[in-house]
C-alpha cells in the first residue's frame, strides 16, 4: 500500500419535508428565465379546446416560487397535466376532457415540495404552505404526498364540503393575522394573487408554516414573524397534528404595527440583484487585490467597488459587524463576507432571499441561496435594516460567534451494527476563540428553551467549546441531543447507558414533547471571559426551525456507505477500532485521503437530495488530546483531502516536520458527514470506527 489513506464512499438520499413560508423562494428574486407557464403541459390532447377545463393559480411562500415543477393527478391517478411555474411564480394547465375531480396539485422545487387540492375540475388552485396544511389536513395518514392515492382508493377523500370546513377551520385559526392586514375574505386555495406582497400574498409573508409527516399523521406549526417585544420574546405560534379535530386559534393582540414592516418580494429582489451586480465584478474591481485569480486577504477598506460598498449601512462595510466577524478575510478564511475576497466567487448568483424574523430593533433577518460558477451550493443568513426604500446589510451586531440549528443524525456503528441509533436535538457552535494561544472564555452558559441551562467551555486542540454533565465533566461534542434510540427496536440495553459523552438529555424527551417546541425558539448565550474584570457579553439567538422527531426521522432517507466501501473500513479499522496512523515516511504519508481506490468518487447525491457541505474527522493525538480537522465541501465535490491542521501549539496530533500529515498514534476516531438544508437544518451521518458490545 503506498500511502496511508482512508477511502469511503458515501450514498446521499436525502429529502426534507419541511415546508417553510414567508417572504422567500427565489422565483421572482432569481431573475431566472423560466418559460411561459403552461408551456410544458403534457395532459392528453383535446379536440375542442372550448370546451377543455383550465386550472391556474399561484404558487408562492411569500415570494413566488418560480421555476418548480407543476403536476396535476386527478381522481383516476393519472397525471393530466404538468407544467412549469414562471418567474412570478404562475402556472397555467389546460386539462382534458376526460379528468375526473378531485385533483391534487403539487409543486416541487428542489428539495421542498408544496401542494394544493381542488374537488371539481378546473378553476383557481393556489400552491402555498397553507393549501399544504389543507392537504395534509386531509390526507390519512397527513402526508400530502399520499392525498392523491387516497383520493384513488376512495373520491370521497376529497368532496367541496371536506374542502370548505378544512378551510374555514384554518381561516378561522388564522383570523387574528388576518384582520391585522385586513383580510378578512382571505381564501388560499381559490383566491386569486400576485406574489408581490400585498393582499393574499402579504399573510404568507406574515407566517412560517411547516408540515413534518411522521409513521402515522403530520406535525403542523404556524408562525408569526411579528416585531418582537424584545430579545427574549418567543414568536406567536400554534401546534397541532394532521389528525386533530380541530385546529387551534392563534392568540389575540396581534397588531397592525407588528406586521407593517414585513418586506415584500421586490424589496428582497432587488437586495438580491445588488449581491449579484457586486458579484459579476472581478476580484480586483471588488477588492484590493493584484489580479483576479488568486484569494487574498483585507478588511472593509479594501472592499473598492461602489456596486459593493453601497451594499452595506451607510455605503460602508466599516459598520456591519455579524457573529463576532467585520467585513473581510484573514489567512485562515476566516471573516464576514469573506466571499468578496475570493476569486472563485466571481459570478456568484444569490437568489431565494427569505423573510425569517424581526430583530427587536426592526431590523429584518434572511435567509438565502448562494451558487457559484460549479455549481456549488450554500445557504446562510443576513440581518439587513431598511434604509428609505432599500435594504442595506448590517449584520446582527454580536460581538461573538454563536448559533444553534436543529441537527438530527444516524449513527452508524460499521464494527457493531446491531447498535446503530437515531439521535436528534440541537447543534450550538461555540468558536473556541484564542489569544495568544489562550482561550478568550472560561464558559459560555446558554439558557435554552428546553427548561435546562447547559455550560460550555474551551478544551485544547477543538476549534469549538464543548458542553458538559452536570458534575462539570466535558463531553466531545458541541450540542444536546433530547432523543436517542437504537435503529433496531430489539437492541437490548439504552444508548444513553451505552454512550454516555454524546450529550442526550436526562430524562430524554419523547416525540410529543419535541413536536411541542417551537420552531423559532430563543436561546440566551453569556459568554463569561478567562480574563479577570472582563464584563461578560449576552447575545440572544433565534431557531429557524425547531428539532425533528424520530419518528418524523424515519421518513427521510439518509447518507450511506457504499457496500464495497463498507467492507473496506471494517478491514482498516476493526483491529483498533479506529484508524491509526503509523510512523510517517517519505513513501507512505499519513494522509487523510476520502475517495475510492483509483481516485474515484467516494460518494454520490441522487436526484432531489442535498449534497454534504463539511466533512470532519475526529480523533485523539497519541498523548490522548482530543482534535477535530474539517473540510468544506462543494455541492459538486464527490471525494476531498482533509488536511491535519494543529488548533494550538500544543496539538500534537500533526506531525510538523512532515508537511500537513497525522503524526504517528493519531487515531481517527470516526467521521461525519453534514448537509445542511435552506432551513439550517443539519442532517448528519456519523460513521463511527469503535464499537458496541
């Protein structure tokens, strides 16, 4: 074998039934060039167009949502039309003579999908997060997907009076909303709208709305993005499932003022328009820099272009401050919009800017879609305030870098099998800062909504803090998960006796109390520095999306291990339960080397899934010092190189004389794999070398 090298393959199969609302979805904001709606109908042929049904509508969550794939399934389960939305997010069908009503109508872009559902043929059929509650609300089982087969097995499924209490009930739960934006005859399957803001279109800007299936029925919540009272104040909201008789009423007291500076779609098209018109620009229009091909480093007064600099607060990036970074990227890529500093950003293209949240002060939280020349897909957020008729960056205004996120995981024991589990809960990044090789915070003390305070704190050689039990004993990881069960129902024993250092709750949560929370759920940080007389800094964080359940788990289909790739780890790691490098040598370097024998891909994406966007090794040093080394990966990338890199002087698991190589009793103690989708929620292989008994 000429070097040491672990190669493994990866199988990506991923869906997210999550369907968010509200401001957002590309379309109108990508500038994409869509067709003509209507222009892909495949539904049979007609001889008398006068006397052909039409179905139209919009589909939109806030924004249009342009570009999604349209298809319309009638009773018999043939599929009489499909179409394309265009870039306002409309669609138009011509139906056959011969469609039978009900009709089930579903929109799909990417990996969310919404639906819509009519009783008699032709006329106005909406597609929106709200017509998806209908239709999940009438499903069986609560799974919208599955509405047209029912309607198959029995029509009755569907029928104008199911149709019209269903929708009375969600109307009548919204009402609150409603009369705060005076619409009171809102109708959201046959009213008809234009994605831009106003009338209809404004309540879905109002709202976040998620459907999560699970084995029997759906998890539904519904959001208010009103203005905050202040940092801590939860959203307005209300849970319920698919199955429930009723739905329940959000609560009284929403105000006009709450919801008068919700931005509409072309106000989040043309900050969208703006980041693309700084981005055609060279390197070396954007930023100082000596050419156009080659990264460089610099801070807000190297940003040169006005196209650029009139993007922020003011026409200065001086001013934006976000998660602990200015404007500008160090040696380490490490900075706010490091992005302007980079050349393979050029003809960067943003797009599907989503209204999230208020900040107390006003300003407005965003999500959004970033894509690159290869193809090569991010989603983050902004915090931008309105400035006369134009939204301007601005960044959160937090001194350091923290955040939660939703994470669920399978964990994946190749030498013990039988002990493979779920686990699901919520990742919370800490930066380990450092100064002069000393770690700037003592603890971090995080109050979550969970009704537990959990600390953090820094340990050498992890680029992040870790949380700890109770007793103050630190655990290798940096989150909480609230449930974890074994794959196999029979696997005797628990996991939380059996792996007592991945953070699960004690007691753990069951699947209702996790259905409960919020998505947008408040977390309080108070970072506590090492430094005595240091005043301690409190920063107040928001969810986008709350944790999945298990059961809602199930349903998607996860990363895997590529057989041949499978057999290849049990032969490199059973002995030791963990990869271990031998001494290094000019013949055999101790390389971290993730791709196939050959060079050839180690994993794949199917179609519809969300690729792996980091990919981190975690291990010990001989001297038992814990370290962690990652790799961003591109949405296009099929195999990476993770690089040893020493976190501190005293990280001693790379071996310095021998370039960026893994020093001789290094263990690789398991791998993971992270995609993460428009709702930062992350979803996570962990590929684990030790094993169960």
């Amino acid at each position: 074998m000429a070097s040491q090298r672990l190669r493994l393959s990866l199988v990506a199969g991923l869906c997210i039934s999550v369907v968010a609302c509200g401001g957002g979805g590309g379309g109108g904001s990508s500038g994409l060039p869509f067709g003509l709606a209507g222009s892909g109908n495949s539904s049979t042929p007609n001889s008398s167009a006068s006397t052909s049904p039409t179905l139209s509508g919009t589909a939109a969550t806030g924004a249009a949502f342009g570009g999604a794939t349209v298809t319309v399934r009638d009773q018999s389960g043939a599929t009489v039309c499909t179409t394309q939305t265009d870039g306002q997010g409309t669609y138009h069908c011509a139906l056959s003579a011969a469609t039978k009503a009900p009709l089930v109508i579903t929109a799909v872009r990417d990996d969310q999908s919404l639906y819509s559902t009519l009783a008699n043929n032709g006329g106005t059929a909406n597609i929106t997060p709200l017509t998806t509650v209908i239709v999940s609300r009438l499903s069986p089982d609560g799974r919208p997907a599955n509405l047209a087969a029912a309607i198959q097995a029995d029509a009755g499924t569907v029928t104008d009076a199911r149709l019209q209490q269903q929708t009375a009930a969600l109307v009548a739960a919204l009402k609150p909303v409603l009369d705060a934006l005076g619409q009171a005859t809102f109708d959201p399957i046959t009213g008809q709208f234009s994605a831009d803001g106003t009338g209809h279109d404004k309540v879905l800007d109002a709202l976040l709305v998620s459907v999560r299936p699970d084995s029997g029925a759906a998890n539904i919540e519904i959001t208010v993005k009103g203005l905050p009272a202040g940092d801590s104040a939860a959203p307005a909201s209300i849970i319920f499932r698919s199955s429930d008789a009723s739905v329940p009423a959000l609560p009284p007291g929403i105000t006009p003022d709450q919801l008068a500076g919700l931005p509409p779609p072309p106000l989040l098209a043309d900050l969208v328009d703006r980041l693309n018109a700084c981005y055609r620009l060279p390197l070396s229009q954007r930023v100082t820099a000596p050419n156009d091909t080659t990264a460089v480093t610099g801070g807000p007064t190297d940003v040169l272009a006005p196209a650029c600099r009139e993007l922020f607060v003011g026409d200065d990036p001086a001013g934006y401050l976000h998660s602990g970074f200015g404007v500008g990227r160090d040696a380490n890529n490490q900075g706010g919009f490091t992005s302007l500093f980079r050349p393979e950003n050029t003809g960067r293209t943003w797009d599907r800017a989503n209204f999230e949240f208020f900040r107390p002060n006003g300003d407005l939280a965003l999500s959004y879609r970033a894509t690159d020349l290869g193809d090569n897909v991010t989603f983050g957020t902004v915090t931008v305030r309105k400035v006369g008729s134009t939204l301007k960056l601005a960044g959160d205004g937090h001194v350091y870098a923290s955040n939660v996120r939703p994470v669920f995981a399978y964990r994946d024991m190749i030498n013990s099998p039988a002990f493979n589990s779920y686990t699901t809960g919520y990742g919370i990044p800490i930066r380990n800062r450092q100064e002069g090789g000393a770690a700037v915070f003592s603890k971090v003390i995080v109050t979550s909504p969970l009704n537990k305070v959990l600390t953090f704190i820094p340990q050498p050689g992890l680029s992040f803090l870790v949380v700890t039990r109770p007793d103050g004993t630190p655990e290798l990881n940096n989150g909480i998960n609230l449930r974890g069960i074994y794959e196999n129902p029979s696997t005797p024993g628990s996991l939380a006796s059996r792996e007592p250092g991945i953070g699960l709750l004690d007691p753990q949560y069951t699947d209702t109390q996790i259905s409960q929370l919020q998505d947008q759920s408040v977390w309080k940080f108070e970072f506590v520095h090492a430094k005595p007389g240091v005043p301690n800094v409190i920063q107040y964080e928001r969810t986008l999306s709350r944790a999945a359940t298990i059961g809602e788990i199930r349903q998607q289909p996860l990363f895997d291990l590529a057989p041949p790739m499978r057999t290849q780890l049990v032969a490199r790691t059973n002995a030791n339960a963990g990869l271990v490098y031998p001494a290094n040598s000019a013949g055999q370097p101790n390389i971290l080397d993730i791709s196939v024998t050959g060079n050839q891909d180690a994993w794949v994406v199917p179609s519809g899934a969300l690729a792996p966007a980091v990919l981190t090794a975690y291990g010990f040093a001989k001297s038992g010092t814990r370290f962690n080394d990652n790799i961003a990966l591109s949405s296009t990338a099929r195999k990476a190189v993770i690089d040893c890199s020493a976190e501190t002087a005293g990280d001693t698991h790379c071996d310095s004389a021998a370039g960026k190589q893994y020093a001789e009793g290094t263990r690789v103690h398991y791998l993971a794999f992270e995609a993460y989708n428009a709702r930062s929620l992350g979803i996570t292989r962990y590929v684990l070398f030790y094993k169960q008994f």
